[in-house]
C-alpha cells in the first residue's frame, strides 16, 4: 500500500465500508423478514385452529369474544372490503378441517382473515400491532450509508486542497519561479502551504543572488584576463610567456564552463529540440572542438535524431576533450552501437563511481587541465535531453568507456 495515493486509499476503505455496512444489513433484513414471516404464520395457524377445531361455535358466544379479545380481531362486514381484497389482495395461508375454512388476506393496508364454517362465515381485520423491525433496520441502513457519502465527500474536499498544493509545486518543480501558494485554511495542510510558499520566496532570493554573483564576477574576471593577455605579448622570455598564457587559458576555460553550467542549470532552461542527423552534429562538434585531427578517431553509423544541436555537440566536445587530455596516448575514439554513442580511450579504471564525478569540480587527483566541470556539464544536458549515461571498463582493450544512451 505504500505506492498507493492517499485519494485511492480513501476510495477503497470507504468502499470496504460501505460494502460491508449493506452486506451486514441485507442479512439482517433478510433474516427478519424471514423470521417474521414465519411468526405470522404461527400465529395464522393458532387463530385458525382455535376456529377449526370446535365442532359447534356459536358466532355470538362469549367464547368467541374471548377469542377475538385474545388476538386482538375485529369483525368486519365483508363487503366493506371486497374491493380492498380484490385490488391488492393476496393469501398468505389458509386452512381447512371438517369444520370449515381459513382464509388469511394481506393488502396494502391490513391482514384480513375469512372464517367460512358450515353454520356461518366471519371477516375479520387483524388489529394485532405489526412488527416494525424491518422497517427500522433499514430506515438504520440508509441512514449509515448517507452517513457515510457525507464522511466520504467531506474527507475528499478537505484533501482538495492538498491537490491543489501538488500542482502549485509541479509548477515549482518545473521551473516557475512566480508560483504563488494560495492561502489554505489554518489547518495542517494550511500551515504547509505557507511554510512552502516561504521556501520558494527564499529559494528565488537565494537564486536571484546567485545568479546577480555568477554575472558580476565572471564580468571582472575577464577583464582581468584580457589585460593580463595583452601584457603577456610583450614578454620575450618564451617559458614565462608560455606559463601566463596557460594561466590565463585556463582561467578563461573556467569562465566559460561557470557561464555553461549557469546556463544549463536554470530551472527554465529548455533544449531547442529540431530534427537532424548525428552527423551535423558530429560536425558541429569537431568545429568546437579545436584540436588536432589526428587526437581523435570517428566510427560512427549515420542516424536521424530529434535534438538539441549545440548541446549534443557540447556533450561530445567534453568526452572528447576529457579523453584526449587524460589518456597516456592523449587519443581518443568514437563510435556507435546500437542506439549508443561510445567514447573509448586507453588508461586506468576510475577509482570513484560514476555518480562522483559528475558533481561539480570533482577531480580524481590534481590535474594540469580542467576544473571537474566537464562531466557534470555533460551529465546535466544529457538529463535534459533526456538521453542516459554511463560509464564501464574494457577490462580486453584497457580503455574506459563513456556511453551516451539515446532513445
């Protein structure tokens, strides 16, 4: 039951409730009407054999006024009722001996029994009180069952607003910094939507800075930059010369990889997803790439893709990158299997799983280039795209191998 919603685990106990509530009373009510069916049959065969079983039973002795006293009988003139009996009449019993016949009616209003001896004949209304058990049982029953709607719908309507806060965070969730959670009561539900509408002015505050943080740093480190570049030109000393402007390339790749990760990370950062080809995007990324040929080899089967260009290419670009730089033979290749994008270069297993690496400037030892930006770069555009990736060794070539999964 844990993956069940809260919605559905109501429908179904109310349910479980209610089936068993009328599971409960249909037996009852069935039980007694039975029951008393067969009580008033007993008590037509007593009142029967109290008429049937004397042989002389004047109609105006005394005995027979006990008799109706007894059950509570009242004599009536038959054609008051014939067409009461004849309308919505039916026999319930009846009864016969030397003496004479019994004859029990029900109508919609009264039980009448007919007494036809051979001296006389006799209508009679039963005035005994009627057994209002089933009645009540399930007048009980419908009001249980009315009962229970009315908890049921009153129980979804105090869980409407938690619907209702769910969509408001899939807004959040999806990037829409503006969701304003409405008020909703001073309840528990009430107190979490203003404890989470609270979240999100602070998450967008905190946002806002960083953001205002990344522009203006980036902004006066590359002024900076550019000035010391300049100066470095009028160096004559060709080691130093070539060691400022290292220092300065790798600071400027930063700056360039902090305004990429900025960029791809924004909540309201969408792909711009057109139909092409792994070849123009194969294209795309030698042109970004910037590096000797002869660094990289391409083995790949032409396909049609629905992607981002720019960025599939930036994810290429960077296992490219990373394999040239860090392999011992600084070579690197790519080819495809399947729906697979693999870039396979010669060195030594990574010590850290996968997941280590792609988290911002993670870096399994000091390097002489890079900053630990590239494979979370990679990672969070292809989560965007919505392709998977993955990392193995081939333990028969000594090569790791970075998979890009395409759908």
């Amino acid at each position: 039951m844990k993956n069940v919603s809260v919605t559905t685990f109501i429908h179904v106990i109310f349910a479980i409730a209610l089936i068993v509530v009328g599971a409960t009373f249909f037996y009852l009510l069935s039980a007694g009407k039975e029951q008393r069916h067969l009580q008033q049959i007993n008590r037509y065969k007593m009142i029967a054999d109290e008429f049937l079983t004397r042989e002389n039973f004047d109609r105006n002795s005394t005995a027979l006024k006990t008799l109706l006293a007894k059950y509570r009988l009242q004599p009536i003139d038959p054609q008051s009722v014939k067409k009461e009996i004849e309308n919505s009449g039916i026999t319930i019993f009846s009864g016969r001996s030397p003496y004479g016949n019994v004859r029990v009616f029900k109508t919609k209003q009264h039980y009448y029994i007919l007494i036809e001896r051979y001296d006389y004949d006799l209508m009679l209304r039963d005035e005994h009180p009627q057994d209002y058990i089933y009645e009540m049982l399930l007048t009980i029953a419908t009001i249980l069952g009315i009962l229970l709607l009315f908890m049921y719908v009153m129980v979804l309507r105090k869980l409407y607003p938690l619907k209702k806060l769910h969509r408001q965070i899939e807004q959040f969730a999806a990037g829409d910094l503006d969701v304003r959670i409405e008020e909703m009561g001073d309840d528990e539900i009430g107190r979490i939507a203003r404890s989470f509408d609270k979240a999100i002015r602070h998450i967008k505050q905190l946002m806002s800075s960083k953001n205002l943080f990344m522009r203006n740093i980036m902004h006066e480190l590359k002024t900076p930059i550019t000035k010391g570049r300049i100066i470095v030109e009028t160096i004559d000393d060709p080691m130093a010369k070539q060691v400022l402007t290292n220092a300065f390339e790798r600071m400027n790749e930063l700056i360039s990889d902090l305004a990429e990760v900025e960029r791809i990370t924004m909540y309201n950062f969408a792909p711009e997803k057109v139909d092409t080809t792994l070849k123009e995007v194969l294209k795309r990324t030698e042109r970004v790439l910037m590096t000797d040929p002869k660094k990289y080899t391409l083995k790949f089967s032409d396909r049609p893709l629905f992607t981002d260009i720019k960025l599939l290419a930036l994810v290429l670009k960077n296992l490219l990158d990373n394999g040239i730089k860090y392999s011992p033979d600084h070579h690197v290749s790519l080819v495809t299997v399947g729906n697979r994008i693999e870039v396979r270069s010669v060195g030594t297993p990574l010590k850290e799983d996968l997941s280590y690496y792609t988290e911002p400037f993670s870096q399994e030892e000091k390097r002489s280039h890079g900053f630990g930006l590239g494979l979370y770069i990679v990672a969070n555009i292809l989560e965007k795209l919505g392709y998977g990736f993955r990392y193995r060794y081939d333990k028969e070539k000594g090569e790791n191998v970075f998979e890009v999964v395409m759908d």
